[in-house]
C-alpha cells in the first residue's frame, strides 16, 4: 500500500478512509439535530425519517472502515501472490540454466575442452576421453 496514504505506519486506517468516516459522521450528526428539531417541533413522521437516515450514515462509516480492512487483506494477498510467482519463476529459470550447464559439461568430452572452452581443444583427437 502507498505510505503516504497512511496517517501513521502502524496506523490500520487511511486517510482517504478516515476522511470518508468523518463525513459520514459529520453527516449523521447534522440529520440526528435535525431529527431532534423535528421532534420537539412534534413531527414525528419527520423525526423518525431523519433518524433512520443519521443510523444509516452511521452504519456507511462502519462498512466503510470494514471494507478498508478487506481491501488490505486483498492488497496483502496479491502481493504475496506475486512475490511467490515471481520466486517460482526464478527458480525455475535457475533450474533450466543448471540443467543446460549440465547438459552443456555432459556432452564435452574432456575436462580440458569444458576448461577453455574448445579454444585449446579439438575433440576430433583428443586422446583424454575417460578424464570427464
């Protein structure tokens, strides 16, 4: 996850998370004074209505911090994911690169000709044939 999207490192919440919450809450706020305005006004059809609206806002800021929890785990996940791809695909690239290097050593027929390469070697008449 971006650090800079963090309040503090071992802060659980970002900031665009946290933001979000305190809208919510500013929001439930405001309707919840005006349900209690409704109600000593004695509108209670009203009351009830912006009540119900400030538990919903509420319940909002809730979902919203559990959904920012799922998220991490997601991010966490896929990361990890990755990571474990990215080791198998080295590993197994460093397998082939071993078996060819193997396969490479097996087939010259002299240590003298793996040693410089073929430079200072001809297997044509090379009289070594059981040094491997």
């Amino acid at each position: 996850m971006n650090p800079t999207s963090r309040t503090h490192p071992e802060d659980p919440v970002p900031r665009p998370t946290r933001a979000l919450q305190a809208a919510y809450a500013t929001g439930a706020l405001a309707v919840f004074t005006a349900a209690l305005q409704h109600a000593a006004a004695g509108h209670w059809p009203q009351a009830l209505a912006t009540t119900a609206l400030a538990v919903l806002l509420v319940d909002g800021a809730v979902r919203e911090a559990e959904y920012s929890a799922v998220r991490d785990q997601l991010r966490a996940a896929i990361e990890e994911q990755t990571q474990r791809e990215t080791r198998a695909r080295t590993a197994a690239g460093v397998k082939a690169d071993c078996e060819a290097v193997w396969q490479d050593l097996l087939s010259t027929c002299c240590l003298t000709g793996w040693d410089t390469a073929g430079l200072h070697h001809d297997p044509a008449n090379c009289t070594r044939k059981d040094t491997r």
